[in-house]
C-alpha cells in the first residue's frame, strides 16, 4: 500500500532571515544562526517557537532544527510550523533530502521557497511524527555518541604522532638555519592560477596540505601550460617540500609524483638531498619548538602568515645524515602504524554515519515501523 504524501508548503511557511549587522550584540540573549549553526547573539528576534531552518544560498544541505527565539542570517529561510507537522519530525526528514537535485543552477548553491515548498514528504499523523523522532532522538544519540568516541580516538591518535615525533628530535641540541638545507625557498607566483577543470595538472594550494601529507584534488586544476608557466625554472620533483605561508602557515607535505605548480599561499623547498634527508627535514618541521617558531615569527592581523625570510632563517634540529636516516626510518614506522589505526577508525565513523543515515530514512519514510 502507497504511503499519501504532501507538498511540504502544505505544512509550512518559509520565511527569509534577514542581515543581522544591525541588531547584533555582544551581550544578546537571541542567538544569530547561520548555515553553520550559531556564530553571534543579538537584542531582537525573528521567529520565537519552534523552527526548522533551510539554507539559501552556499551550504544549503544542512537543515538545522531551533526552539525559542532566534534571529537567521539572509542566507537562510526559516519555517513556520502549521498544526500537521511536528518540529523534529520534519528535521529528520529533512536531512534525508538530495539538495543537490533541487538547487539552482548557478555557480553558487541555492534554492528557492518555491522548490522547498514543492518538495513531497510523506503524510503522517502528527502523534506518529512525534513518536518517530522520539525513536530517532534516542537512536541518534547512542549512534552520536560513538561517532565522538571515535573522533576522540583520532584525536588522541594524532596527538601521540607528534609526541613521537617531538620524542625522536628531543636529544638534539645543534640547530641550523633552514636555508642551510635547501638548494632555494621559492615562493610562488603572485597570482591566482588560471582554473582549467580539463587540465592535466594540479595548482597546489594550502588547502592540499594537512598534518604532513598531500591531499591530491584539493587544488586547482590548471592547463599544462599554465602549469610550465608558474614553475618557471624550479618544477616540484620528488624529494621537494611543499610549505604553506599562510591559511594556515607552518603546513607541509613531501612532492608527490604528478603535474604540479604552486597556487597561492605556497612555498617550495628546494632539499639538498646530499645535506639532509627530505623526510628528516619534514618531520623536523612538524616538531612543537619550529611550530612554536612560526608561530611567534608569523605576521598579519587578520591572516597569519610568514615572510620568506622567516621560513629562511628558521632554525632546524641539525645532525647527520646517517643519523637522519635513521630518525626518518623510525619515525616512518611509528606514524605508518598510527595511519592504520586512523584508517580503521575513519572507517567505523563512515559506517556509523552510513547507519544513522539509514536509519532516519527507513523511519521518517516508514520503511520501518516505530511502536
């Protein structure tokens, strides 16, 4: 038997946030919610109840659920419940939604209320609304609360890589400059690579490098052309270190093989492979006293970020090679075993977010019965 459905305007009125600059305040008691949640307070309101809140414009696929007053920013519509759809009920459905089908065309996410309005959602006695996010608030929970055990197992994972890592440079009293291991510190090109979404070639940019590693895609794609072009006569090669300036500063990840460039923001480090071994030098860059130095070192109010001729003179846990080797060879071993254990843990969050995931759609669709 066919389940009835209802266009979601049937249940629903949405209402346009409005620009808060003007009744924003340090002191407010009304929180001020964007497509992230909560980020400011101010000394008036939009709506006072309950609501559920749909993004506009630019994230547009995390519907939030509110009770009480709040103000919503102008990128976001807000709801007034009518007297068949229960709060949270509606949340729940609402995460299960295929944003993406239904945004507009156009080179920033939106959606309009009319889209929103049409969408079809099954009809549904309000008692049983209730009882079904009922259901979904405990399941959730349970299933929330070991995602945060394993986002606190990664935390504590990572925090004993970089203890491994300051415990292997903890004996080393010489120090030299930077510069003194490199065959250059080149900067990159100031300006913004020109997108080719066909290129062959990868513009690297901050956003490419996390925690000591490359990520590959998260830069541009460029044409192999614009990709000789910003190289000039220093092409990253294997052995290389990517350094980020700034956004954030101090980031760096060993030259994978590939066609790259430098975006924005980037530095390479030129490794003379016959004075220091390039992992030694990458490691070395993750130790808290040079993380502490390019902190301290790092200008800018708003955007920190640091000069060339801080990167230059930082100065850099120094022994030799043979002894880099080794201290390289060992920390290889201890962060390839915390990697798998990090891989495993990614894997069991991306199965309890694929379960809880699954478990709102049989319910809110009754593909699965609550008593």
């Amino acid at each position: 038997m066919l389940m009835r459905e209802i266009a979601l305007q049937h249940l629903v009125k949405f209402r346009s946030g409005q620009d808060y600059k003007d009744v924003v305040a340090d002191g407010g008691s009304v929180p001020v919610i964007g497509s992230g949640g909560p980020f400011a307070t101010a000394s008036a309101y939009l709506h006072d109840g309950e609501s559920v809140l749909f993004g506009r414009k630019g994230t547009i696929d995390r519907p939030m659920h509110v009770n009480g007053k709040f103000w919503t920013v102008d990128t976001m519509f807000y709801t007034e419940l009518g007297p068949l759809v229960h709060g949270r009920w509606l949340y729940y459905w609402a995460t299960t939604l295929p944003f993406g089908l239904y945004s507009t065309d156009t080179a920033l996410p939106s959606m309009t209320s009319s889209s929103l309005g049409r969408l079809k959602l099954p009809f549904i006695p309000k008692e049983q609304q209730r009882r079904i996010a009922d259901y979904l608030d405990q399941e959730t929970g349970e299933i929330d609360t070991m995602i945060a055990k394993m986002d606190d197992l990664a935390g504590q994972l990572e925090e004993r890589r970089w203890r491994g890592v300051d415990a292997a440079f903890e004996a080393i009293s010489k120090t030299a400059p930077l510069w003194m291991f490199t065959d250059g510190v080149i900067d990159c090109p100031h300006t913004t690579p020109t997108p080719d979404d066909a290129g062959p070639a990868e513009a690297v940019r901050t956003a490419s490098i996390r925690g000591g590693k490359f990520l590959p895609g998260n830069g541009i794609r460029v044409s192999e052309e614009t990709q000789i072009q910003r190289n000039g006569e220093f092409p990253p090669r294997l052995g290389d270190i990517f350094f980020t300036r700034e956004a954030p500063a101090g980031e760096a990840a060993l030259v994978p093989d590939g066609m790259l460039c430098l975006g924005q923001r980037m530095v390479l480090l030129r490794v003379n492979g016959t004075i220091v071994d390039s992992r030694y030098l990458l490691y070395a860059l993750y130790t808290s006293a040079v993380q502490e130095e390019f902190r301290l070192s790092a200008g800018g109010s708003t955007v920190v970020n640091l000069k060339l001729g801080t990167i230059r003179s930082t100065q850099i846990p120094y022994v030799s090679l043979e002894d880099q080797k080794r201290i390289a060879d060992h920390l290889d071993e201890v962060t390839s075993r915390i990697d798998a254990m990090l891989t495993k843990v990614a894997e069991l969050k991306s199965l309890l977010i694929e379960r809880r995931a699954a478990l709102i759609t049989e319910v809110v669709t009754g593909r699965k019965e609550v008593a």
